[in-house]
C-alpha cells in the first residue's frame, strides 16, 4: 500500500436512510449493491460491474443529535495512520476519530484547518485494494475541495500527502488550482461560494448521458442543484442532492440524439456561479428554440 500513499483510495456515503440511499444510487449510477455488515455495523458495498466502488452506512444517532447531516466521505492512502494523524494536527488540522480498527483498515476521520472533512486509511482490507480507475465509468472521476482559502489548503495538503500543484496546461487558473496525487491528476480546489456555509469535498461520478442521468436524480426524488454544464474540453457536469441531503456530482457526455443544440454561451470562472470544474470555462447552453425539447441553462 505504501505506494498509494496520498491518493483517494475509497469512499462512503454515510447517511440517514441507507435502504433509500442504496435505492437511489442503483438507480442513478447503475451501481449494484453488496450486504457486507456484520453483528456491529450495516454496512452495503457499491459496485460498479465486479469491482467494489464505495461503501453506505448510516449516520449515528449521536453524530445525528450533534448536527450531523449526510455526506459523501473520501478516504486517503496513507503508510501510518497514526503518524499522519499526528502530523496533521501539527499541520494544524484536527481528528475527529482518532487511529482505529475498522471493517476496511485502520482508519481515522480527520478535518483540515479550514474543517473540510476526509479520512485516512492503512492496510485497505475491504473493497478497493489500490486506487480507482478515474476514467472507468461508475467510478469516481474526479475530487473536488470548496476551501475557504485554496491557497492555504492546498499548503497543507502539500505539507500532509506531498501533493503538487498542476500547471495551465492541466486547467489550473488563478481561482482553481489542479493537483497531482502521485501519478495521478484528479484534484481540484477553489474558493467555497459564500453561501456554503463550511469548506467542504465533492466527489464527481463518472456516468455515461449526463442528460438521461440528470432526470434520474430527479425521477428517484434527487435534485439537480446546477446543471448539466459543459465544460470547455466537451464533457458536461451536474451538481446534485440525493433525497437525505448528501451532496455528489455527476460528470459525462451528452448523447448523439442531444448534440444539435442551440449555440452555447461561455462563463468565466466565479465562485459565486458555484460552477467551477478542472478545466476552464464552463459553457451554458442556452434554451432551445424547439418548445417540446427541454430547456437547459
């Protein structure tokens, strides 16, 4: 494991309704779900085909009774996971749960100084034993960090997992910066909007037509908070809400039989669009003249 040290390596959903949860996820990301628990935590395993993508369970009462709300969850590789708890509250990063046994290594469920929250693994022994393919579908495709200051996360984050910043040619900008994690670019961060109220990581799911996608979250009682938008490389995104509150987002390409649109107009980059992606401009596409098509912007 030694040489996934600082790369996302797992994910959760932690969250109030797992038998919801899971029907929701089957049905928007064609996932199939697993029962892995044992006498002391229910506990699903996503799949995407054969291999294990992410886990579910729920959110505890106490966590619940504290303010606690559904979230998705990335987990970090690391070599020690007593030692970089200890050093990232040297960093100036606090944890949450301290160094511990668990059903899928020795884990420990850290926060940033600007109190975005992740985790930490040692000795993957569930699911994912090495990192992800990002470009597979029903994979996660790309990690995404709503910093209150991105300059400074980024410092420590470098300081933490020896991550590196991405030049221009990569999609970094003055007001997104791209990373790489080892051999791997799958890393953004910007300014949080100020209307989020805590630094936060959004995770994106790779999935084929992002429009037939877009109107499962819906049809499944989700919500498409902003979306779909095409980026300037071609691919499109959306940022969503699954029905117990857990925010994710969804990145893919638009159908044949969805191409001939009207022309599309770019927006530069703007934290208060909320709208910002790895790779430059985003282009909103403008409402089709067609009145029984559907309307996007």
């Amino acid at each position: 494991m030694g040489s996934y040290h600082g790369r996302f390596i797992w994910y959760e959903l932690i969250t109030t309704d797992m038998a919801a949860a899971r029907a929701f996820y089957t049905q928007v990301v064609g996932w199939s779900a697993q029962d892995e628990s044992r006498p002391d935590l229910a506990y699903t395993v996503f799949c995407s085909g054969t291999t294990p993508v992410s886990g579910l369970m729920d959110l505890p009462h106490e966590a619940r009774r504290m303010g606690a709300t559904p979230r998705w969850m990335g987990y970090v590789s690391v070599d020690d996971v007593d030692a970089a708890a200890d050093r990232l509250t040297r960093l100036g990063g606090s944890v949450c749960v301290p160094p511990t046994g668990s059903n899928i290594g020795r884990i420990s469920v850290v926060a940033d100084p600007q109190n975005a929250t992740l985790a930490l693994v040692q000795g993957m022994i569930a699911g994912q034993q090495k990192p992800p393919e990002p470009n597979k579908p029903g994979r996660v495709g790309w990690h995404e960090l709503l910093a209150a200051d991105h300059q400074k996360a980024f410092a420590f984050y470098d300081e933490l997992f020896g991550w590196r910043k991405a030049g221009a040619e990569n999609g970094s900008t003055e007001i997104y910066q791209v990373i790489h994690t080892g051999e791997a670019t799958v890393v953004g961060m910007s300014n949080k909007r100020q209307i989020d109220p805590i630094p936060f990581w959004r995770f994106y799911l790779n999935i084929g037509d992002i429009d037939a996608a877009a109107a499962r979250v819906e049809a499944a009682g989700g919500l498409v908070l902003d979306g779909p938008l095409e980026l300037s490389g071609g691919g499109l995104i959306a940022r969503c809400r699954d029905p117990q509150g857990a925010t994710f987002a969804l990145q893919g390409k638009r159908s044949q039989d969805r191409v001939g649109r009207a022309p599309a107009s770019e927006v530069g980059w703007s934290t208060e669009w909320g709208r910002v992606s790895s790779r430059g401009r985003l282009v909103v596409n403008k409402a089709r003249k067609d009145p029984t098509s559907d309307a996007e912007g």
